[in-house]
C-alpha cells in the first residue's frame, strides 16, 4: 500500500478541471456508483464519508473529510482530508492520500466548469464573496477556463480581501464592496454563511453564480429569491436537496426539487446550456465523491509515495 | 499520522472480548453515532464504509472493508479492511490501521459475548458450520468465555473442517455431519451461503445459535423455521433487517421486525435475557463500526507504527 504525502504537488488547472469535466461526463451519463454522503456529528464539527467507484477510471475509494469551524484556534485547517483508494477487481487497500490540498483544488475545478459552460461570455469580471482557501481556489481554476478582466473581491474581514487581491494582481483585483462584487458577469459564494449573504437586487440579469460555501445542512449564502429567478444546476441532486445551497429553500418550501434545471453532468454532456444572455444560471456545489476519485488519479502521477508494508 | 502495519499481535480474546462488551453496553445505551453502513458494488464484490463516534472511547473513524468471493484466485483473503481514526476535537487524521485481522477478531468477539450472555450453560458442545477464518475466530473468542466440552466441525469441504478440527485438538475437536454439529448446545454459521444450509430439524430446544455469515442482502444460512422458533438478538436493528441473516426472511414476509427480541447492547445491560431451558436464542450479526473502533483502542495499545508526515 502506497502514502502520497504530498500529492499533486505540480497540479495545474488546466489538468484539473479536464479530469474534473471528464469524471463529471461520466456522472452524467450515469456510469458512476456513488451513495450520498454519510455525516457523523462531533462535538466541535463533523466528518463525512464520500465513498465511489468510476469504472471509467477502473478507480474505487473513499474520502474521508472534517469540517471543523473553530479549528484556526488549534493552529489546523477547518477542513482535512483522506483519501483511501482500493482495487477495484480485489478490494486490495492500494493507496492512502493525503487530499487536504486536492479538496481545494477539486472544487475550484467543478466551479471553473461551470462557469466555463454557463458564463455569458468568455471574458469575464469575477466577483469573489469569501476569502479563504476556496476562494482562492475558484479565482486560479476559474481563470484556467475564462479571461478574467476585472476581479472584485470581498469579505467580512476586509484585510483578508485586500490580502487575497495583493496576490492576484494579474487579473486586475481588487478588494470592493459585497453589492460591487455582486454585480460582475461570474459571481462565487465561499463562504460559511448560514443566512443569507448576498441579495436579490444586487444580481443582475445574465450572471453566472457559483454557490460553492452552502455544504451542510443549514447553511445558504444567497437570498432565495436569486434562486427563484435563476436557473438551477446541481453536482447531484440528493446531496444539493440534503446540504447545498438549495437546500433552506427546499425546506423552507420557498423552491421545490422541479425548479432545479439539471445537473453539470448534463451541462458538460451538451443536453442542458445557457439559452439567453439574460438568463442567470446557478451552480450549487456540495463536492462529489467522483471528484475525489478523479483528482487522485492526477495527483499521483507523478508523487512521491512511501511503501507501507500491508500484511493480510 | 500514524500507521499501524500489524497491530494487536499480542491481543488475546479475553481482552477483546471485554472491550466488544464495553462497547455494545454504550450501544445499548444509545451512547454511540453510528450510521448504517454503506455498500458500494463492484464487478467481482463490494466494499463497505463503516463510520463512527464512541464518546466514551473519545474516538471517531471510519472502516473500509470488501468482500470479494473470488479473491482466493489472486492469492488474496475475501475480506480486507483499513480503519481511519480521526481526532474527535479537530478531526485530524491521526492513524491508518491494517485492519483485516482485526475484523476477524472483532466479530468473533462478539459471538462470543452473545453466547456468553445466551448460552444454556457455562459448560458446552460448540458446532461450528464453516471453516474460514471468521470460524476459527468463533472458536478461539467463544472458548475464552465458556468451557468448550466438545467441538463438531462441518464444511462443505470435509477436509478443511479435519484441518480447523486438528489446530483445536485442546477441546476434543473433530469434522463432523452438519446435524451433528447443528445440534450442539452452541451453534456458530460462518459460511457465505445465499440459501438456507441449516435445516430447521436439526435444532434442538434451548440451542444458543451465533448467525454469522449473512452479512449482506441476499445472504442466508438458516432455514426460516429456525428463526419463528427463536428469540432473536441482532447487533443492529437496521443493519440485520439490511444484510443480516433475518434480511431474507423479512424481505420474504416470513418474519417481522416486530419478531426481534432485542439487541446484544441491551442482552450486555441486562434489559434481556435467556428465560428458559427450552428457548432457542439466535444472535444476528452484521458488524457494527463501533467494534472497529474499541478493538481499535486496544491494537494500538502495544503495537509498533510508521510515523506518516502529513503536511496540511
């Protein structure tokens, strides 16, 4: 059995976010096995389970991923993750992963797709709420995919957004008020938010919203009635219902599972798009199994790796 | 991050044993978080996530495990398994544990303590039906409980059931009819039958019947008619109406779960118990998370590990 201490260590978007359209092709053709997600409920967090198996990638595993809200105090990251990798014919235990980073960039990739099928258009001004490790995650993948013109960055610790904007003056960045980033052509949530953060009038005709911070039960970062004027796609619609940013609405009765408009997988697949330059599209990403499978294969091309020895 | 490459070298069931009880008494009472496990098919198996929290362990973690049949073919075992434990207060990662011996003596662990609890007397006939590895584990972990007088073995394949019965010579062991040793006073079934391989004839009253096998839908080893004649004790409500022996006949309309007795968590409390001679009572086992994390706690107390780096 193998440990990828540090794996993908010389990662690029550019081969991310293939492998992350190509898995999520796969899923839109319905050639994977995944079961939702499984939570377990801690005192300060939780952890959560993300089983699958792709046989396109002949790849079978699971991830293993906490979210721990206060962890900045014990000097560790809120989110740490896993990865075991079996072998599909045996179920031979093949590699263990350390997938802290590649969960960043795994989900900066499904927000770069879909803003790169769904955006109005190919040169873009990127409107970030949120500064940490998504956020940053979404500007580097995004910009793999579309020319970013202009890129407004906000958060609720303003230095934080100042920082965030500092290292990417490249795309012309700058840290600006909420309503200000709001109204750019791709808009992305990262956020913990658990009420809504960004409002209705502040998005204008046309966006393209990557609702990425809503991954739990609970938690929404966007005013319902954005959802209701847009048009919704979901990485998979158990899991959106159960933990994305629809899911409030959902339970609240304020939109019902028929307002969603289909999946990224179909997105990627040609069977659902854009039809008008006024149309405001939605992606609601809660992070599938799939892509912790995808992003592995990547990541250990070319990784140094420890042999553990495994005796059965 | 540590890893454990053979822990628990040293362990003895009379450790184990104990620490299975401990932590049924948590199950029984509903001192545990532990979701159903879930399954994920593959083309020559499965393989199964097996998350959970124990407070009173103050431990959380997952087990991965697979079953793949053929895996004799590829000089492999049909079940291996690795458990991933996370610190409960950060959800750290701090340990991967080459788990597939100790899944072995986890669940005989529990068999052990349902006959302890279940079993018409101290001194016993033990019939075991099977002669894999989970068999010899019944064996080992029963025999630490209660004075085994006489051992009757059968498989299928007669001339495994004489080997198993040659390493157990210490308890007047021998390959036998699988009505003979259906009618021991302790009945343990540890084959991967789909279909009935225990008749209901062959039981006689006060038998105490460990159903061990039967750990996925579609698997059965016990004719029916055994289980309207018995109280039944299962580890997991849900789990045995899932993938435990009872899953069939329930599925079938012949049995109700309004025909489970109880569980072994509640038999360990005290809450139920044996009542006469006469009774047949019948252990449902499917493995339960929590097993995995108690036998956890005691295999590392001892054993040697990897220090894993683990950059965040």
């Amino acid at each position: 059995m193998r440990y990828y201490p540090v794996p993908g260590k010389g990662l690029t978007y550019a081969k991310v976010n293939r492998a992350i359209e190509a898995v999520f092709a796969e899923h839109g053709k319905g050639r994977v096995s995944m079961p939702p997600k499984v939570y377990v409920n801690l005192p300060n967090g939780d952890f959560r389970i993300m089983p699958s198996y792709v046989p396109a990638l002949e790849m079978c595993g699971v991830k293993v991923v906490n979210v721990h809200p206060n962890n900045r105090e014990h000097h560790l990251p809120t989110v740490m993750a896993t990865t075991l990798l079996l072998e599909v014919t045996t179920g031979l235990p093949l590699a263990i992963i350390n997938a802290t980073a590649l969960t960043d960039m795994r989900t900066g990739a499904a927000g770069a797709i879909a803003a790169s099928y769904l955006a109005p258009s190919r040169n873009i001004s990127l409107g970030i709420i949120g500064s940490g490790r998504q956020a940053e995650a979404q500007i580097a993948a995004i910009a793999a995919e579309l020319t970013v013109q202009e890129l407004c960055i906000w958060s609720r610790t303003m230095s934080n957004a100042e920082k965030l904007a500092a290292r990417w003056g490249t795309l012309n960045a700058r840290a600006t008020s909420i309503q200000r980033a709001a109204s750019c052509d791709v808009v992305v949530t990262a956020t913990p938010a658990t009420s809504p953060v960004v409002m209705n009038d502040w998005i204008h005709e046309g966006t393209h919203i990557n609702a990425i911070g809503a991954d739990g039960p609970g938690k929404e970062e966007l005013d319902p009635a954005i959802l209701v004027r847009s048009s919704i796609y979901v990485d998979d619609i158990n899991q959106a219902i159960h933990s994305g940013e629809i899911n409030v609405p959902i339970r609240n009765g304020l939109l019902t599972r028929h307002q969603i408009t289909g999946t990224l997988g179909e997105v990627v697949l040609g069977l659902k798009k854009r039809t008008s330059k006024d149309e405001i599209t939605l992606f609601d990403s809660t992070g599938l199994a799939i892509q912790d499978l995808a992003i592995a294969r990547l990541a250990m091309e070319e990784a140094e790796y420890l042999e553990l020895p495994l005796p059965l």
